[in-house]
C-alpha cells in the first residue's frame, strides 16, 4: 500500500540554499514501500533522499526523538547518507526542536544532537565503528583507468584505501589542486567497478594544511556524476586520516565540498581520542 507522501527539500553542509547538497526528506513515510520510496527518490534526482518512519522497539532514545531513517539514491538504497541525515535532522529540528535525536539505519545506530546559534541550525551526526581495508592493485589501475589519472597525480602520502563509516568509499589522494578540479571520468567503467568492489563514492582528496581537504565524490552508481557534500564520505575519511596519522589522534578537520561544481559546502570532521567513532557537523537549510 502506498500514499502520495510529503516531500521537503533541504539542502546539508550549507546555510546557503544554493550550496551544499541538497536532499528529498519525507517525515512520514509509513504508507510506502520500498518500490515507492524510490520512486520518490529517482523523480527528485538528489544524490539521495531520507525517509523516517517510527523506531524499532529497542532503539532507545527519547521517545518523539527516536526513528527508523533509510535512504535511497534515483537508483538504490544505500545503507548510509550522511547528509540526507542532517537534512532529516535539521528538519526535524524546525518541527520540534534543537535536541538529541536517534536513528536506526541500514548501517546501524546513529546519534545525532542538533544546536541552533543565531537562528542557524547545526547537526552533529556520529559514525558507526569505522575502519579502512586495503585495494589490489588491479582494481585500483582499473580506478585509475576510469578516472582517467596517471598514477603519477596521486599523492604519495594518502595511500589509497577503501575506508568504511557507514558505506565504502574508495579514498584517492590527488597531488595537485589541479588534479582534483580537473574531473572527467569513464561513467560506466567506474560504476562497474564500484558495484564489484560494494563501494558507495570515491572520494578523491587533496590536502591543503594539516587539517584542511578539499574532496569531491563521484557517484555514479547513485545515478548522478558526482555528490556535491558528502557526510558519509567524511566520517570515513577521518577514520582513514587517524589510521595512517595524518592527523593527531584528536582533531577537528575542515573538508571543503562542491566548489567545482558551484555548490560549495563545508563539513566538519571531529575526532576524538579514545572513541573510534567519528563525528560529522554541518549546517543545513531548507530550499523551495
């Protein structure tokens, strides 16, 4: 059985409408299944869209503030979004306030605590367990190869890895800024590869300083090219950085998002020292 829903339109990791990368959230999606609440998703053609329905019975939380959150690409269901979950949790935070709110995801449990600061609302989502796995050489020449990036641009002191937080991502570092503006790649090759390796973006980076990145996310097993901020695709990054001691073990790390694409965003990555779980902020905003 399915309803026509209500959809809202926000936009994660910008204050500003036209920033950052927007998403579909229906509050409400008891009356869908999971065929419907793809449709919803492909007919809005955002990277992804949320979907909150009432909480398993041993989900905890504060009752009112505790749901069942999936996500679904114009494609597939993804097991974890980070930014349609601020996009959720900024909305639901317009509704009934700046607050703790807990979701049980594909992926698992996600703590998320929204604060307001000048009327702007802010979420603070954390990871599940992380942890990062090696690539064959193959399959990383194959990436390579659909990127269109001789081996000679990647940056010696980001090894490539696939790193987890949630969904996997493909981690690449790029030597130049350069590199990493210049964004060109074989769409279906990519894609295969991404389906054979269960990858949900990879996420190319170039470091700036010592806790600043600049990253962009090809996505084309989501359906679209690239994902203009992407939250999941962060908290794995941070896991990834503290593994290889890129950054001190606590620190509180700035990715810049979507620029190249005229959608700049901002996510803020924050580790802490003695807990592998790693948290992600950002602003978020409602569009027309």
């Amino acid at each position: 059985m399915t309803t026509e829903p209500e959809v809202l339109h926000y936009t994660a990791f910008s204050a500003d409408p036209g920033g950052g990368n927007r998403a579909g959230v229906v509050l409400d999606a008891a009356g869908l299944d999971d065929d419907a609440m793809l449709a919803v998703a492909a007919r809005l053609g955002y990277s992804e869209s949320a979907f909150l329905t009432d909480p398993p019975e041993d989900l905890g939380g504060t009752p009112g503030r505790a749901f069942t959150l999936r996500f679904f690409s114009p494609k597939a269901e993804v097991p974890f979004c980070g930014h349609a979950t601020v996009a959720a949790s900024v909305a639901l935070a317009e509704r009934i306030g700046p607050g703790d709110l807990l979701f049980a995801t594909p992926a698992g449990t996600v703590p998320v605590s929204v604060t307001e600061d000048d009327g702007v609302l802010r979420a603070t989502l954390t990871t599940v367990e992380p942890h990062t796995e090696q690539i064959g050489d193959a399959d990383l020449a194959e990436a390579l190869a659909a990127l269109d990036w001789p081996a000679g641009d990647l940056d010696p002191t980001l090894p490539p890895r696939i790193a987890f937080a949630g969904a996997r991502h493909l981690v690449l570092g790029a030597a130049t800024r350069e590199r990493l503006a210049d964004l060109s790649y074989d769409f279906a090759r990519l894609e295969a590869l991404m389906h054979r390796l269960e990858l949900t973006t990879v996420q190319l980076v170039w470091r700036e300083s010592r806790t600043v990145f600049h990253v962009r996310d090809p996505f084309p097993v989501g359906g679209v090219v690239e994902d203009p901020a992407t939250g999941a695709a962060a908290g794995a990054f941070g896991a990834y950085a503290r593994e290889f001691g890129l950054v001190p073990a606590s620190s509180v790390l700035t990715l810049h998002q979507g620029a190249d694409m005229g959608r700049p965003g901002v996510l803020t990555v924050e580790l802490r020292e003695g807990d592998a779980r790693v948290r992600v902020s950002g602003t978020g905003t409602r569009i027309a």
